[in-house]
C-alpha cells in the first residue's frame, strides 16, 4: 500500500510540474480590489480537477515572505475540470502584507501548489 501512495503522490508531483503558472501585480488589467493576475496553463495532458496554492510576496533579491500568515491559499476549482491544454485566468486581492509595503514594489510568486487530476 506504501508503495501505491507513493507512486501516486510522484505522479501527482510529476503533473503539478507540468502546469505554468503565472502570477502579477496588474492594477491596470484587474479590479482594484482584485490587483494579482494569476494564470495557469495545463500542459500536463490531464485534465486538473482542483489546486491550490500560497502567493508569496519578496522585496527583489530577498528571500523574507512578507505575506502575513493568516492569509488564506486561494484555489483553482471550476464547475468543470481545467482540460489538458486550457489556460485559467484570474484576479484576486493582493494578500495582507507587513506593515510598510506597497505591492507595487514587490514580486509575487506561486508556492506550495497542491492539486488533483483526473
């Protein structure tokens, strides 16, 4: 049984390496109350069923998260599957920051996916 659930969890990993994603500061392409564009193209050749992620947020060249903790992981989960091929695209809020910083000056990154495929 071990050895299933860790060949499962390889080819999982092995999928969610497969999948582009994609995030950015877009005050001018999204609402503004929803400033982070993030994009996932499924190359993987199955379909994703749901996935979740944490955004993280570095001043450039550092390597402190400065996303607050309490911070929720947004997730991908659509009335249908994400087909082999497609492209997702969304905005979402910019996620509680320390105390003195603007996302404007910020990189934002997509860490610790999780996800399902069909």
């Amino acid at each position: 049984i071990a050895a299933r659930v860790q060949w499962a969890e390889i080819r999982t990993e092995s999928l969610l390496a497969q999948l582009q994603m994609s995030i950015e500061y877009a005050p001018k392409g999204c609402p503004a109350d929803l400033q982070l564009r993030v994009r996932i193209d499924n190359n993987s050749g199955r379909a994703l069923d749901s996935l979740s992620w944490r955004i993280a947020a570095y001043r450039p060249g550092e390597r402190t998260n400065l996303v607050e903790e309490r911070y929720n992981n947004p997730a991908y989960s659509g009335d249908s599957p994400l087909a082999a091929g497609q492209h997702w695209e969304h905005c979402l809020p910019v996620p509680p920051l320390r105390s003195g910083y603007r996302a404007s000056s910020l990189e934002f990154r997509i860490e610790q996916r999780k996800g399902r495929f069909l």
